[in-house]
C-alpha cells in the first residue's frame, strides 16, 4: 500500500501478548474509506495468518479534517483523531466530561476527548451517553502525530 503517509507500528506486548497493533495515517486520501480499510486489514494480515487457527481481526477507523486514520488488531479497539482548532473548551467540558476533566485549556481538552471517543468505539455504544463518564480502559496516545492533530487508542 503506497498512499499512506505515516505508519506507526506500537507493541502492546503485556496486553495483547506479544501480538501488535496497527495505526494507519493517510494525508488527504483520494480513495474511498471503505478501500482504505480493506487496504489496511489486508496490509495487517499479510504473514499473520495461520491455517490451523481462526483469524480474529478488529477495526477502528476515524477522520478528522484532511485525515482518516484505521487501526488494526486482534482484539477489539477503538481510535479516534482529531485536528486541534479553537473551541469554547471549558463550556464544552462542562457540558460533556466529568467534573475533574473540565478545561479551557486546548490540549488538555483534546487528549480528553480523543480518549472519550477512543473508548466509546471500542464500546461500540452511543457518545452522547458515554462522554460524561470516566474512561475504564487503557488509553494510548498516538505520538509523531502532524501539528495540530491529536489521536488516542483504547484497548
């Protein structure tokens, strides 16, 4: 697959045993999403698989501004990224995050958001009911990420 721009490749080894994760970072991609994700599941794939054994392959795709982002994995996950850009923070933590995530400040706002949104797909449940509470999953922030934009793994 030559479109993608970066390819972060992040060992969880006391989680998924040894196993990897993948995070796919495409600039402005000129396919569809859909072949963007069948792109990167095959691309995960590709000398993983074992006759003897059942394949178990998850996804999570997310797209902020110019940029969609795929995860893949062998157990469930869920990723978010977002392109930083002034907000009202402080009036929107208040409104969706616990109290002892209220912020006005823009980088504090966005690790918690990706974060909350990250878990809520790995949920696979509704956002509106799940950003008020505390995130119970372990989260990983996704570094060498382009200025401005923020992006977070629950697994």
């Amino acid at each position: 697959m030559t479109s993608f721009v970066e390819k972060l490749r992040i060992p969880i080894y006391e989680i998924f045993l040894g196993k990897k994760f993948t995070v796919y970072l495409f600039d402005a991609p000129q396919k569809s999403h859909e072949k963007i994700v069948r792109a990167c599941i095959a691309d995960y794939l590709e000398g993983r698989l074992d006759c003897r054994l059942p394949a178990h392959v998850y996804w999570s795709k997310s797209d902020s501004a110019d940029y969609v982002a795929v995860a893949v994995a062998s157990r469930r996950i869920g990723l978010d990224i977002e392109v930083m850009r002034d907000r009202p923070f402080e009036k929107i933590s208040r409104r969706f995050f616990e109290l002892n995530k209220v912020t006005s400040n823009k980088e504090e706002f966005y690790d918690t958001w990706v974060a909350k949104e990250a878990w809520v797909k790995w949920k696979h449940e509704g956002i509106a009911t799940n950003l008020a509470k505390p995130v119970d999953r372990d989260i990983i922030y996704l570094n060498d990420m382009p200025p401005n934009l923020k992006g977070a793994i629950c697994i």
